[in-house]
C-alpha cells in the first residue's frame, strides 16, 4: 500500500475510498463472489482492495510500498491512468507482472474505470483473468481459477446480490449471430428461462452489436414488444454485459431483469460491467470444454465406424493405445490383446527404424511409408501407412491408418516381371527384323547385281550379233546369194526387236529407281541396320566393321529404301575389293545436309579410274566396284551428291550427302 503522511492518515484515507466505493454492500459481495485476482484502485492510485488470489502480484516498489509492477517496473496504475480513455466502459491489457517469487509471467488483465464527477478518473477496479496458476503455487494450494462448473453458482450468486427477479446468461450462435440459447438462469422464485434455441431479433439481446452493455431501466416491454419472454414474465427493466472472448467477438450476454424500475441504473450497469469478464471466462471454458467434446464424439464415431484399420499409438513408449474393429480384423487380434502390445510387435522393419519414423511423423516430417506388418497367425503382410500426430484426452498421440497393398505390390512385381520378360523378347525380335531386313536388301542387292550384269551381257551380245549382221549384209565379206541374204536379215531383225526389249527392260528398272518416297528417319539407325546386315561378310573375310557417329539422332527426310539400297552397294564394294584391314562408315551433319561416307583399306583406285567410276555401264571395271553408275542416279534424284577420294594402295572414300529437305520426282524434273 502507498504510505503517504503518517500511518493513521494513510489508515483515514484509505477507509474514505473504501467507503466510497464500497458504499453499496451489493458490489463489495459480487467481488467476494468470484475467484479471480482483483485489485482496485482509489482516485489517487492507492491499492484501495486486494483479494486473496492477487497478493502474490504484490511486490515492492521503490519507496517500500507492496504494488502491482509490470516487468520493466512500471507500475499498473499509471498504465490504467495513461489509457484511461479507452474505457467503454471497460478495457483489456496484456502485460508481464512480476510476483512475490522474483518471476515474472504473462497475464490477461480486463480493467474497469469508475467515474469520478465530470468523468474524471476515480479509480479502478482490475481482473486478472490468466494467469500461469503453475508459476503461482503456494505449498499445497494454488490459485483458484473461475471454469464452466462454476458459472451456475456465479449466476446464482450475481441474482441474490443485486437483487434481481431473473439473472441469466445467455450463449450467442458464433455461426448463426442472429441465434443464442439460455444456458443457465436463476430467479427467486424458482422459475427458469426456456432453454431452446431462439431468434434474437425483437429481443434486447439484439441490441448489443457495437455496443458493451445495455440499460433500459423502465419500460421493457413497450421497448421490445416482439419479446414474449419479457410480457409473460411481467419484467419492466433490463441491464446486459456484452460476454466477449480474447478476440473481443461476442460470445454471450450477461442480463438481469427487474419488476420495478431501476432506482440505482449507474451503480446496477457497474456490477454488470465489473461481472461480464468473469462469466466471460466461464462461458470461455464451458465452450471450450463443449468443442472438445464434440470434437472426440466425432473422432469417436468416425473411428469406430470406419473400414480402414485404424491404431492409437503413443510415440514415446510405442504403446499401441486403441484400435478400431478394422484394425482388429485384419491383423487378427482381440482388441484388449492388440492395446496390449508395442507397434514393434506387429511391424517388421528394425526397432530403431520403426522408432525414427514414429519420431518423424510425430515432428511432422513424414506422414506416409510402406512396410511390412505381422499378422496374428505368423503371415508377413505389405502395407501402407498414414501416419501422424492427434491429441485425445489431453495426450498426444500418433493416428496411423494401415492399408493392405500386399496383393499391390503382388501385382507390381508381376508386371515388373513381363515387362522385363517382354523387352527381351522384342529385343530378340528386333534382331530376327533387323537380320531378315538385312537379308531382303542383300537379295534385292544381288537381284540389281543380276539385273545388271544379265542387261550388260545382253546388250553385249546382241552388238555382236546385229554388229556381225551389218558385216554380212555390207558384202564386206563375200558376195551373199538370195536364201543366205534372206537369213542373215532375218538374223538381224531378232536381233534388233531383242535389243528393242531390253532397251525397254531398262528403262522400266530405271523408271522404278526414279520413283522417290519421303520417310522421316534417324540416318543413324539405318546405316547401323546396313551395318549389322554384312557383319557376317566383313567377319568371314576377317575385317573390322565400325560405325562412328558423333551426333545422334540425325533426322533425315528423304527415301528410305533407296538410301538404303546406296549404302549396301558402298559397303558391299567396300568389304568385296578390301581384303585385309576394315571398313569405316561415318555419319555426320553439316549444314543443309547430312553425311554418310564409306572408308575402305582396299586397292584403292587411280586417278582416271576415280573420274570415271561413276560413268558407263553398271560394271565399268572390276576396280570400280558394282552398280556405282546406278548409286549416282539414285543419289542425284534425291538431290544428293556422291563422290569419292582414292589413293593406289591405301583405300578408297566413298562420301553422300543427302540434303535436309526432300526433293519429290517433280521437283527433280
């Protein structure tokens, strides 16, 4: 307490500010009503009341006084006195106090001024509505803290000491504001409030949106005609107190109601006002209590009735605390012997493992994995577990939801199986393609090989014949008689019309070569086709065959077959007139166009022979290779190019380029 004078002036006044303020017994009795530290302040800020929950809040100040100090040491006084005009009609204030054991701790403090005259600050009265009541303790007891049980008795007591005809409080629908119930009334007669939910429209319980409190000292039902309540039970006034929580939303109303008119309306709206934060924290715990509550019956329900197995387990000790009726069906256990053992019994991962999971899921880390659980006849199942943290009851502890996946993971390791077992049959089907389609352009090769060599040696004879007709026939070589001209003519129009067939036979072959298609392709892949085709050659003949190839893919857009018929005939060349050393194929890409070129170690050809290669018929030479005339047709109706570098003695290089676009028949024209 401040000591100011001698301690018999302090004694005086400190008795005239009780007398003040405690002039109405009804006040002094409603403060001895609630448990919650209170401290009330006179006009000069003496500590006027202090009730016996709040002397731990008591320190010394300096000058020796025992006061309410904030941690920093600023006094509670000054700081009501530096907000006093946000009062309307009370104000909240969280702060850290110090208390008597040298700690200091977080509260929640709702401050009530009283009016001096003119609205000059007369003092006030503080609630401490939190406190760590742990921090607090005093031997044995400790610090009462008003709940839900005790709103009833509160109520009750708020009704006798104030006097009125029907005290209640009242529960706002936080979801629906328009909606609220009774949840408990008394009056002296006995008789209560119905407690059914109603409309708070037409009811003074409406008017508190933007406002604390409400008066209407007279005139009650003509003032809310639409309130049935009020006209059955005779009442004629009304004071409310806004209940608020922490958010300062609405929660409830605080009310008392009259037969008679107010005589005492500032007095009556202090009480309520000084009231309203302790049944606020009362309504606070009830609803609290409510929603957790609710919150296990729902958990409850969705518990037991779900078909997914479902355990408790607590993550310290791995007790397996619950399980639902799924749970206890799939692993095959009585419910009382699956509570009674540890996860590690049922999983099959090591302990530290199963631990460190548990540990995860409890930080919120992991919240699902695979593994394998125990079943209650020995049999190893495959699961997958939803795991993580749930308070109930107050602990905590991890939930984990176990799905079956073992006919799953039965199914995947099949399919893994023929997937494998299926690769490597179509690799081995690739190589069947690959050697028959080898196989097909070595025939179609020998066949324009036949073809050329039967046209050659065709045109070949038929010079002979119809060259030895015209000898004949000039008389050159004796004079002929009649029959004799007769038959040699003869001889030389079969002659003739054969070469006309052949010629035609030709020009047909010719015709279908000139035929261009357009396929997109990796040249790559095809030149290792054509490769893997006269592997077989090369190796009878014991050369080495290699691919280099830098870039891959290479697209190209041009015809495949024909391309492909060039290639053989290079290589086939190459592997046929080289017989000691390899063969190279280079594939690249330069701009515009693509490159394939056909290295050789073989005899390699002069200088007139390279220029010529290319020219006469399909066999020019047997240096010159076979069907090199046919390759530059093919080549040029392409819109490529084919040339070759040779040095006597060390190989030859045979080098296409096929552009990128392709050129059509048309286009070629």
């Amino acid at each position: 307490m401040a000591s100011v004078g001698s301690e018999q002036d302090f004694q005086n006044r400190l008795a005239a500010e009780r007398t003040r303020v405690f002039g109405r017994p009804d006040l002094y009795a409603l403060l001895e009503l609630q448990p919650l530290p209170t401290v009330i302040y006179g006009s000069d800020g003496a500590e006027i009341y202090c009730n016996e929950a709040a002397q731990r809040l008591l320190t010394v100040a300096p000058g020796g006084a025992e006061r309410v100090l904030a941690q920093d040491g600023t006094d509670l006084w000054t700081i009501v006195e530096a907000r006093r005009d946000e009062a309307n009609p009370f104000f909240d204030v969280r702060l850290r106090v110090r208390v008597r054991e040298g700690q200091a701790v977080d509260s929640s403090t709702s401050i009530v001024p009283i009016r001096g005259s003119e609205g000059s600050l007369g003092g006030a009265i503080v609630f401490f509505l939190s406190l760590p009541t742990e921090r607090l303790r005093s031997g044995s007891s400790e610090m009462p803290v008003m709940t839900a049980d005790d709103l009833p008795a509160f109520i009750e007591g708020v009704g006798r000491v104030l006097g009125t005809d029907c005290a209640y409080v009242l529960e706002v629908d936080t979801d629906v504001r328009s909606e609220g119930r009774v949840l408990y009334s008394w009056s002296p007669d006995g008789a209560v409030l119905p407690t059914a939910p109603f409309s708070l429209r037409g009811t003074p319980s409406e008017s508190f949106a933007g406002r604390q409190l409400l008066c209407v000292p007279d005139g009650l039902a003509e003032a809310y005609p639409e309130d049935t309540t009020l006209a059955a039970g005779g009442y004629s006034a009304y004071v409310g107190s806004a209940l608020t929580d922490a958010h300062g939303a609405q929660i409830g109303v605080l009310a008392g109601l009259w037969r008679e008119p107010l005589e005492d309306v500032a007095g009556m709206c202090a009480c309520f006002t000084m009231a309203a934060p302790m049944a606020a924290h009362s309504l606070l715990d009830l609803l609290a209590g409510r929603n957790l509550r609710e919150s296990e019956q729902r958990y409850s329900s969705v518990f037991e009735g779900s078909a997914v197995p479902i355990m408790l387990i607590e993550p310290s000790t791995t007790q397996i605390v619950d399980a639902n009726p799924a749970a206890c069906a799939m692993y095959g256990y009585a419910r009382e012997d699956l509570t009674s053992m540890s996860i590690l019994q049922i999983d099959a991962l090591p302990p530290d493992t199963v631990q460190g999971e548990l540990q995860r899921a409890l930080e919120g880390s992991r919240s699902n994995f695979i593994g394998k659980h125990m079943m209650a006849g020995g049999a190893v199942r495959d699961v997958e577990v939803n795991i993580g943290p749930i308070t109930v009851g107050g602990r905590q502890l991890l939930y984990a939801m176990i799905n079956d996946i073992t006919l799953r993971v039965r199914m995947e390791a099949e399919l893994e199986r023929s997937k494998r077992n299926l690769e490597a049959i179509v690799a081995q089907r690739t190589q069947d393609l690959l050697r028959a389609n080898a196989e097909l352009q070595q025939a179609s090769t020998a066949q324009d090989m036949v073809f050329a060599s039967l046209a050659q040696e065709l045109r070949t004879s038929l010079q002979t014949i119809t060259g030895f007709s015209d000898l004949l026939l000039s008389g050159r070589t004796g004079a002929l008689d009649e029959e004799q001209r007769k038959q040699v003519e003869m001889i030389q129009g079969a002659g003739k019309t054969l070469a006309v067939f052949a010629a035609t036979l030709a020009e047909t072959h010719r015709a279908d070569e000139a035929s261009i298609s357009s396929d997109e392709f990796d040249l790559v892949s095809l030149v290792e086709s054509v490769v893997f085709g006269l592997a077989a050659f090369a190796e009878d003949k014991g050369l080495s065959l290699n691919i280099a190839a830098h870039d891959r893919p290479i697209h190209v857009k041009t015809d495949r077959y024909k391309l492909q018929q060039i290639l053989l005939n290079l290589l086939s060349n190459a592997i046929r007139y080289t017989e000691k050393g390899g063969v190279t194929v280079t594939v690249a890409r330069e701009p515009d166009v693509s490159v394939v070129t056909v290295s050789d170690t073989g005899p390699g050809l002069t200088q007139e022979e390279a220029q010529t290669v290319f020219d006469g018929p399909e066999v020019h030479d047997m240096s010159a290779g076979i069907g090199l005339p046919t390759s530059r047709r093919i080549v040029e109706a392409l819109g490529g190019t084919i040339d070759v570098e040779s040095t006597p003695g060390r190989g030859s290089a045979f080098t296409v380029r096929i552009p990128s676009q392709p050129r059509t028949a048309d286009s070629s024209a």
